[in-house]
C-alpha cells in the first residue's frame, strides 16, 4: 500500500509522487513477482503445483505501478493471472505459494489453487477463473463503495481477450450510468491464449472501448512503471473524485505462455526475445535507476538476492507445509 | 346493429379484473383508439381503449365493480345507426373462460386451511388475508426497515413498482438509493450484487422471471455458490435472487421452465420455494437475513392469491424445513411451489374415495427437508412427487432415490412422480394442457401406489 495520501488542490485524495524511496520499491516489487513466477513455474514442473497456472512475466510494471498508486481503503479484483497481483497488494510469497501447492497454509486452505485466491485483510477479492467475469463483480465492489461513501475505488483488471466478454460492456454501461468509482485496467498482452488482437478485436484500442458509453480512456505503456504510476494517480483522482469509472489500456506483453502447458506457437521466439531486450520492465527500470544515480549496479544485485531469498523460503515452506486435513473438504461451503 | 364490448384480458394470467372507471358514457361517440375505461388487473391499471367506431348505448357493468370475468360483456356498442336493446333483450354468450389449468384450487380447501398456519406461530396469534404479492413485498420491506444494507436492484423494480408489482411502495418508502432500477442486462447486474455482497452489502435481486436468469448463471453459481469455498471461508456473499419460476400461462417454452432442480443441485446455495403466502413472507425474510447465497423461486399464478398471514412483528421462518400441511395415513404426496396447488385438490378428490392422503409442502428445496418426508413414507407407505418441471433428474427424482436409499423397507410400492412432460412448453392451450400435471394425474398415481 502506497504512502499515506496527499490532498490534491480540487480536496481529492492522491498517492504522493513519487521519491527514491517508492522508485526503489516499484523494483523491488517487480522483480519479487518475477522471481516469484520463475520459482512457481520450476515448481509446476517439477510436479508440485497442479491444474492451470498462469505466469504473470512480462507484465511486472502494470501491476506494480497501479498498486502503488493506489489509497488504503481501496480494492482490487482481476481474473486468474493473479499472482502478481496478489504479491503487489502485499500478500505474504509463503501463502500464495502454498495456494499453488495446493497446502492447507495456502491463502485459500488449498480448496482454490491459482486461479482463486483472495484475501479481505488486503482488500484483493480474487482470483476468478471464468474470463470476464470479474469486471462486473468489481463493478459490484465499487457500487458498495458509493453505497456506503467510503471513498474508495476500485480496480477491476482484465486482460484484452476478456474485453470482448459482453459482461465488460453491461458493467461499463453500469457504471457510467450511476458514476460508480471503478477503474478498468486493460492488460493487453496482445494474446488471449493463442489469439492475437489483430484476430480477436475489431476494435484494437482497447482504451476506445467504453466511448459508446461515454467512459473515458486512455493508453498507457504498460512495460514503464513510472508511466503506469502516473497514469493511475491521474485517472484514480479523477474517478475518486465522482466523475464515474475510466478504462486504462496498459500495453504489455506476457513472455511465458497462457499457461504453463502452452508451448505458445502463434509467435516468434524471436518477438519474444526482441521484447525482452528492448522493453523488459524489470531492466528498462533498474538502467534509469542507475543511470539517475538513485541506485548502483551492486545495489540492484543486492536486492536479487534478498529476493531470491524470500521466493526460494516460501518455496521450501510450500513444499514442506501439510495438505489440508481430509475434514476440509466439507468446510467453507455454506456460512 | 349492436355489439357487445367483453372485459379484455390484460395480462397472460388474468381471468377476471375490476372495472375501475369509465372514461366514456352512454351516448358518446367513439372512434377506434379512444380510451373506454380503467381496468385494474392483479398487476396494473390498464387503459382498454375501442376497436370499432360506434355509439356507446349501454354500459353493463358499473365502475367500481370487482370481480368482472374476462370476456363478460361490459357495454354495448351501436354501430350503423343501430339502436340500443333492452339489456334483457341481449343474448350475452356465456363467457369463455380463461385458460385455468393451473388456477383450479383457487383457495386452500377447508381441510388444508387448518394447517396452514405455522406449528411455530403462538395460539391466538390473528390472521391476516394477505397476497403473496404483498406477503413478498412486507417481507423486503421489514427487511429493509431493519438493516441500511439491504437494497433491492433489478428490472423495473422502482418507478415501475415491479415488472409483477411485487416491489410496490418501496421506492416511496425507501428512495432510489435502496430501490435500484435496471438496463435489462441480467448477467452485469447479477454480477454486479455479488460484488455489493462480497463488500458487506445484502442485496436482493430481482428476475423479472428466472427464465432470463440464464444470462446471467454463470455470475449465480460461479461467483456467488463457490466463492465462499474456493476462498477458505474468507469471503461472503450474503444475496437473494428473487423472482417467479415456473410455467405462467400461454407464454410458450421460452418463459415457462421450472428451474428448481438445476438450482438445487448447487452446493453453496439454498434454494426456496414456497406456495403459502406466509412461508413467502417467513421465508423471505430468512433469505435476506441468510449469510449464503440463496435463489428464491416464486411463482406468477400465485403472486394474486391470498393466504392467512400471522400478524406477527418479526415473522422469519427456518430455511430447511418441509411442512406437512394435512396429515394422513394412506399415501404420502409431495410436492412444492404451485404443485402445492395440486395436491391439495387431489386430496379432496382422494377422500371422496376414501383415501386419506398425508400431503408435504417442501418450502425449501436445498437443503432438502428429507426426514420429513422419509417419517411420513414410513407412515404411509407410498410416496408420490408433484411438480411442475421436467422428469430428468427432477427434485421428485432425487426424493424418490432418497426414499429408495433411506426407507426401502417401508415402501410397499414404488415411488411415484408427477412431473411436467418432457418437452418444451407449447403454446396452443390444448397442448399447454396436456404439458402440465393436473389434479387427474395425481389421483391417479396416488391410486397407482395404492393398487386401486
């Protein structure tokens, strides 16, 4: 959760600017998920993390910079790419990596794997399988936020392939008509599985989508953090400050596969290869950190390795910790 | 010449209606498209306007009057200079009746009314006639008084007063903040109450009928039946999905499907369906409270009927619990929602034959009450099921395999269900009827049991 808030001159609230200090975390955080994700994809291979399990790679900067933007108080929902997702809203790795191995200290008792995790303390309300169908649950989010007059808004993440769901459009309509304080981030990976936007979208600028329902947009490069961070401050004012939602496209790009089992043929080795060299967020990142004298190359070293420190512990402590005791099974069903 | 103007059905279930104004008068002339009168549905007020030019001559039914059967003469028109006949002159066809083939037992029998009330409710409580339509409505009401939380969203549910007039008032009472209109867009605002309900909120949402519920199920069993489990408990979703199930009248397959089964195979539901008004009232009331998820099944046909209500401050009845509404000790029938209806019927005609049938009103289909009826089959011996949705894996499906696992011994036939044929609803009003089980089936599977 981002610095206790500064008021703005129109008496909204913000996340500060940021200082050397949020600089620092943003790679801090990014490089956790991505460490983390390497880690669960070893795991999966190795047997111990089942089902479908999709890898947040790539996308490290949309995820950060939003959260960091982001007021105490304020939620977040998305689909089942969620790892970092958790991770960024401060998640302990150890109880997002026994999820995955499916261990009763998982955030879930194990009863719901990758795709379905949440947590109340952090305000993250999963963690849904069903591609879409979380837009119009965060939308019920933000109602209950102007419902009660907390204040808060929430983000409703989706990735570009569910931004053709009709659901997206029902909540988008929704929204605008009751000014709910709901923020859509766009992840455009420029992949639904193996189906590029170009064979998917009629409509390819996905920050367009909502015009036909008066909900502004903007495009945002998702692979700068700094750009995201700014983007979101701007746009959360502006929908904390009762003006109804906003959609955010977050140009991105996933280097793994859809899931782990996706040996991702619709696409060049060398399209990935050429991203990760020129645009990789985690690098792109630490050179201008480097290179404005906030931080030096050791640093940046130092902080891999506190890094690979936590992921290899949450690792051995989902690998070690119990499964959930047989009488699980039948818990948590009804209230 | 004269013709005879007939009291207009206004609705796919009216069969009769009050004449509550006259906007013309004898002697006026009217073209066609001019408004004759008011008429007050069980649902709305309707404006009835002409179809032919003429002279009004006499009015046969004065305003205000209740009651006026569909197709009974209520004014004569003069056309072409005709004059006017004594009103005794005029040979008025008998009216045709409206389609009734679920509307039969318009009232409990005597025998079942003693029952009706609530073992739970204290001796001397009063009794008030209530709709279910106004028993739902007071139970969303009290609901509402108690808890800020409570806000009612769907279609028409506001300024229209209810697609079905069942939320009538409460925008007035409770403002628009609680009392939520719509777009038609079942799957984003079912989505979007259970995401209110995960924030702590209580929503009630409404379907206009559960038939256009299917947009929006996957939001329904998905989101809100799983999420509590695949969150180790941490999340709730305290909502009702609220509205009529089942066949109405004459509105073909597309709006008349039985959804009982398909919500009670759901872990993390509960799934209600009551007939009595107030089971609608107890019930609804347990429903809103509940911290589950619950589907709340009610239904268009009996939304007009009127039931005592125990004048009561707090009415909340347990979720989970069958009733057996007129004991007896030959043969068990079950049933629930408007098969409820049914059974009541068929045991008058049982006892005519001097059969005395034990009947069992479900009221919740998840979980299901089967001691209840596993105490009464060991009583009885003989079980039959009655309920207006298809055969394949029916609710009666289940309560016969439970009855087949948990009393075998007892039975001295096999069990027996009533069910809705296995098609898609048809239109014309023969085959309508010939889709739907009547009182004449269940007889006759009772007495199938019974070997008589």
């Amino acid at each position: 959760m981002s610095d206790p808030s500064v008021v703005e001159g129109d008496g909204v609230s913000t996340a500060p600017a940021p200082n050397s200090t949020t600089l620092k975390k943003f790679y801090h955080d990014m490089l956790l998920i991505r460490r983390f994700e390497e880690k669960a994809g070893q795991l999966y291979g190795m047997g111990l993390i089942g089902g479908f399990c999709h890898l947040y790679i790539g996308q490290e900067a949309v995820v950060v910079g939003m959260q960091n933007a982001l007021l105490p108080g304020d939620q977040v929902i998305t689909a089942y790419r969620d790892h970092g997702h958790m991770l960024a809203t401060g998640m302990d790795p150890k109880g997002v990596m026994s999820e995955l191995t499916g261990r009763a200290a998982g955030y879930s008792k194990g009863k719901g794997g990758s795709m379905h995790m949440f947590s109340a303390e952090k305000n993250f309300f999963g963690g849904h399988g069903i591609v879409g169908a979380q837009v119009p649950l965060g939308t019920g989010l933000a109602f209950a936020n102007k419902y009660k007059e907390n204040g808060a808004v929430t983000l409703a993440y989706m990735g570009e392939g569910a931004a053709n769901q009709g659901q997206v459009y029902e909540s988008f309509n929704m929204a605008e008509l009751w000014h709910l304080p709901v923020l859509y981030i766009v992840e455009n990976n420029r992949y639904a599985m193996g189906t590029s936007v170009e064979r998917s979208s009629a409509q390819p600028d996905f920050y367009k989508r909502g015009q036909s329902f008066n909900v502004p947009g903007e495009s945002v490069d998702g692979m700068d953090v700094e750009a995201v961070f700014e983007a979101g401050r701007k746009a959360l004012e502006f929908v904390r400050g009762g003006n109804g939602p906003m959609i955010l496209e977050m140009k991105t790009y996933r280097y793994r596969g859809h899931s782990m089992s996706d040996p991702a043929k619709y696409r060049t080795r060398d399209e990935v290869q050429s991203i990760r060299d020129r645009k990789d967020p985690i690098d792109q990142f630490g050179k201008k950190l480097v290179d404005r004298d906030l931080v030096t190359e050791a640093d940046l070293k130092a902080v891999d390795k506190e890094i690979r420190l936590i992921v290899n512990e949450a690792a051995e402590f989902a690998i070690e910790a119990p499964e959930p005791d047989a009488s699980e099974l039948y818990t948590d069903v009804l209230a | 010449m004269s013709t005879q103007i007939l009291m207009p059905a206004l609705s796919p279930t009216m069969e009769e209606g009050k004449l509550a104004k006259w906007l013309v008068k004898e002697g006026d002339e009217v073209h066609s498209g001019d408004i004759l009168a008011e008429i007050e549905t069980d649902k709305a007020t309707m404006e009835f306007e002409a179809v032919d030019e003429g002279r009004i001559g006499k009015l046969l039914v004065a305003e205000g009057t209740e009651g006026v059967k569909v197709n009974a003469p209520i004014a004569e028109l003069i056309t072409e200079g005709g004059e006017a006949q004594p009103v005794a002159a005029v040979s008025a066809p008998a009216p045709v009746a409206a389609p009734k083939q679920e509307v039969k037992a318009t009232a409990p029998t005597p025998v079942a009314t003693a029952a009706l009330i609530e073992p739970s409710v204290p001796d001397g409580t009063e009794m008030v006639s209530t709709t279910v339509r106004e028993a739902l409505r007071d139970a969303m009401a009290e609901e509402m008084r108690r808890d800020p939380d409570v806000f009612l969203i769907g279609e028409e549910v506001a300024q229209y007063q209810g697609a079905y007039k069942v939320s009538q008032g409460l925008l007035d009472e409770f403002g628009a903040k609680r009392v939520i209109d719509t777009p038609i867009t079942e799957h984003g605002f079912a989505g979007l109450g259970i995401g209110a309900g995960f924030a702590g909120l209580k929503p009630i949402v409404e379907f206009m009928t559960w038939n256009f519920a299917m947009q929006a199920i996957d939001q329904i069993i998905n989101s809100a039946a799983k999420t509590r489990y695949m969150s180790g408990g941490q999340m709730h979703c305290p909502i009702v999905f609220r509205g009529p199930n089942g066949p109405a009248s004459r509105v073909a397959a597309q709006h008349s499907q039985d959804y009982s089964s398909w919500y009670a195979h759901v872990p993390g539901l509960k799934v209600i369906a009551p007939y009595f008004a107030a089971d609608a009232k107890g019930l609804l009331k347990a429903a809103i409270r509940d911290p589950n998820p619950v589907i709340f099944l009610e239904n268009e046909i009996v939304y007009g009927k009127s039931f005592p209500v125990p004048k009561l401050d707090d009415f909340v009845l347990p979720i989970g619990k069958a009733r057996v509404i007129r004991p007896g000790k030959d043969v068990t029938l079950v049933s629930y929602s408007m098969g409820v209806a049914l059974v009541l019927e068929a045991a008058e005609e049982l006892a005519k034959e001097g059969i005395d049938a034990e009947l069992i009103d479900l009221r919740t289909l998840r979980p299901l009450d089967t001691d209840t009826v596993i105490e009464s089959v060991k009583k009885t011996n003989r079980i039959v099921t009655v309920e207006q949705g298809w055969p394949v894996a029916s609710i009666g499906s289940e309560i016969a395999a439970q009855v087949v696992e948990k009393a075998f011994d007892y039975l001295d036939a096999p069990p027996a269900r009533v069910n809705g044929k296995d098609v898609p609803m048809p239109y014309a009003h023969n085959l309508e009827k010939l889709a739907l089980p009547t009182v004449e089936d269940v007889v006759a599977a009772a007495k199938a049991v019974l070997y008589r």
